[in-house]
C-alpha cells in the first residue's frame, strides 16, 4: 500500500466513478460484520476473559461450539474498524507465518477502547445501537423503499407493511418487549451523542418545572437537572417506557445524583393533553421527527392544552432534531436518516421553514435557533395560553 492508511480516501461520499460503488458494497459488507459481532455479544465475552485470545479460544468459551475459522474472520474484519487489536507477534516476529495455516489458532485479538463501548452494560449502549439500526427488523423496513417511491402510503409504511402495525404500537405489545428494550437503550445512545451539547447550549435556570415529552428513559433530562440545581422535572413516556425508566437500577437520575424530590416519572400519551403535567417548559428530543405533519401539530397543541387552564401562561417548547440547514455543507446524514423516516413511521426531517410552519399552525412562535458542534439543532419555540 503506497500511501498511509490516513491519505486513502474511504468514504463513497468523495470516491467517484465505479469504486464509489464498491465502497458503497464494502460499507455494507463492514456493518454486517459489526452488528453480528454485537449480535452474539462477542465484546462481552472478550471482556470477561480479561487477555488477548484466538478465534478458536474464543469460538470455545461459554459453552460454545463456533465455527472457529468463520470466527477468525469475523474479527480480521472487526479489527479493520479498530473494534478490536490483532496481536500478530504470538512470540512470533514474522507476520505472514501467523497466518500462514490456521490463523484462528495463532492470531490473537483484544479490545480497543472503541470495543469495550459495544460491551452490554457500557452506559454508551452503542451495543443495542447498532442492534437497533442495522439489525433485521431495519433490514426488512428499509427494502420497501422502492415500492413507497412508486406506490406511496397506499400499502402502509414499510414497517407496517413488514409487521402489521406501526413502530411505537409494535413496541408496546409484550411478545416484542426485547426488541423494545432494544429501542429504548439505542435512543440513549442517540443521547449520549448530544447531552452535552444541549446541556451547554441551554440555560434552563429560567425554567421552574421541565416536562421531557416521550424522554425514553431520561438521559437528557436527568442530565439537564443535574446542571440545573433548582430545576424540576418530569420525564413522560408511553407507560412501557416509564415502567422500564423506573426500574433501571440505578435509574438515570440516580446514575447522577439527582434527589428523588426533583424528578417524576410520568405515564400516558402524548397525544391526550389530559395526560400531560402542565409546566413551563417543555422538551421534544426526536420526537417531532417521528411524526407526520398533522401529528406534530397535534402534539404541539397538545402542550398548550395542557395548560389551557391557566390563563395567559408563557410555555416554551424546545424541538431537538436534525434540522436540514440551508447554509451547511453536509446535510448527507439528514437526509440519510429521513429515508429511515420515511419508510420505518411515516414522517421525515424538516427544514427550518418546515418546522416554522408546523409552529404556526400549532400557536407557537420561534424564539431562537441553537446550533450544535453536530448535526443537531434546538428549535426554542414560546406560545401563551389564551384567556
Ligand atoms: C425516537 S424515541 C425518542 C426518545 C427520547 N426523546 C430520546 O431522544 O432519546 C420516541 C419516543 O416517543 C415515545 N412515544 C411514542 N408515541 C408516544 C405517545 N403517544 N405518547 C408518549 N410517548 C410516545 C416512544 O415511546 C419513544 O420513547
């Protein structure tokens, strides 16, 4: 190889001609390797066996009677995404000879730091990430593409068309409460990607009462009050959700120290204003983008419904999404994701003038726009209740 693996260019999104293609293919063939390495928790048991091992070691332990050799090469692969370290040497200097015959007897692997965060207890849970989005249920949704562009909604989304009923209905019945177990953890990974962004982006001691909208199992919020001292919070979600945030020993306010006095729990539907606590500030993270237009608005009024009772009441409701920008250079992973949208529930990412106008025919105003170091931005966003 001529040049340092840094100068390569890698990314489909710079090759052109017939290699952007292959590297489209490889991309594809790479993250086949990473979710099956996730799938069959492989980090967890290289973990706990604490030194370097070979396929074959490890196609042993627990029991396991693996395919040592297909093993092997599920982790030379891993190792090219530095998810593990090869050991070549094995007390021996020459490289080739280690591979010459059996190399899942001779080349032993470890984890790098980047492994140990697909470990299932890791608080990244980057684990159920990409179990998540590049497991089988994705897979199947995202082969209906071609039939939405042709045919639309006619048939139902691609997720109803695989499974008979929508994502967040799926998710609450009890035969799939791994998969939703699944989901949950995976959003707060998506979490952990931007807590600290909004954290320092927002000054929320203007606030007395927070209300996380659909907040999953409370990353964001817990780590909000836990800046904010004299912040009060509320995280609500569909009842399963709340059950598995509350039970989460230790849950994520616990994880951080923050006294049981200033959080609660809350169940219900987003939809039903009579479900939702009244406050004075309110936080949709991922939310919005769920939904199809008469949805999000919806869900915007059924805020200010919620303090309907209290008259000329100032709400401010701050939308976290991946906000198409106009003047950015790279939307690619946006509009990546908006195909996901589309086909798994129906909705897409919006641009700014989109969200203003979902904000307007709600009774909202747009206060300000926050941008992060990423891909996320926070629309802030006032209403007053009416007399
Ligand atoms: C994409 S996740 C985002 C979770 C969280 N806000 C985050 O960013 O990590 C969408 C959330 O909406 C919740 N949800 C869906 N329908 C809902 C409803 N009708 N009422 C309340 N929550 C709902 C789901 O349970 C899920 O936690």
């Amino acid at each position: 190889m001529a040049e340092s693996k840094n100068t390569i260019v890698h990314s489909p999104l710079e090759l052109k001609g017939l290699a952007k293609y292959l590297s489209l293919t490889c991309h594809r063939a790479l993250e086949r390797g990473v979710w099956t390495f996730c799938e069959l928790g492989i980090a967890d048991i290289m973990a706990d066996y604490q030194a370097p091992i070979t396929a074959k070691q490890l196609s042993q332990l627990n029991g396991n009677t693996w395919n040592a050799e297909f093993l092997y090469r599920l982790l030379r692969v891993i190792a090219d995404v530095d998810i593990v370290k090869e050991i070549i040497n094995n007390g021996n200097d020459n490289e080739d000879s280690n591979r010459k015959s059996c190399p899942e007897e001779t080349v032993q692997y470890q984890l790098t730091d980047d492994g140990l965060l697909l470990t299932s207890n890791h608080s990244s849970r980057a684990r159920d990430m990409i179990r998540l989005d590049l497991g089988p249920h994705a897979d199947k949704v995202s082969t209906y593409l071609p039939s939405l562009i042709k045919f639309g909604y006619k048939n139902g989304n691609g997720f109803e068309q695989v499974f008979g009923c929508s994502l967040f209905e799926y998710m609450q019945k009890e035969e799939n409460k791994e998969y939703a177990n699944i989901f949950d953890n995976s959003m707060v990974a998506y979490s952990n990607l931007v807590t600290s962004s909004i954290v320092s982006l927002i000054d929320f001691t203007r606030f007395n009462k927070l209300v996380d909208v659909a907040g999953g199992l409370g990353t964001l919020l817990s780590s909000i009050l836990e800046k904010h001292p004299n912040l009060q919070g509320i995280l609500f979600d569909l009842p399963h959700v709340i059950d598995n945030a509350k039970t989460l020993d230790p849950n994520e306010f616990q994880q951080k120290q923050v006294e049981s006095t200033r959080y609660e729990f809350a169940a219900g539907d987003m939809f039903k204003s009579e479900t939702l606590p009244s406050a004075d500030a309110y936080l949709l993270k991922y939310i919005i983008h769920d939904w199809n237009d008469e949805k999000a608005v919806e869900i915007l009024q059924s805020i200010r419904n919620a303090n309907k009772d209290q008259i000329e009441k100032t709400i401010t409701v701050f939308i976290v999404e991946m906000v198409i920008l106009s003047n950015r250079k790279d939307n690619w992973e946006t509009h990546a994701l908006d195909l996901e949208m589309l086909c798994g529930v129906s909705s897409k990412e919006r641009n700014l003038f989109e969200y203003i106008s979902l904000l307007n025919k709600s009774g909202y105003e747009l206060k300000d726009l926050h941008k992060t170091q990423g891909i996320m931005s926070i629309i802030e966003a006032v209403t007053t209740t009416s007399n």
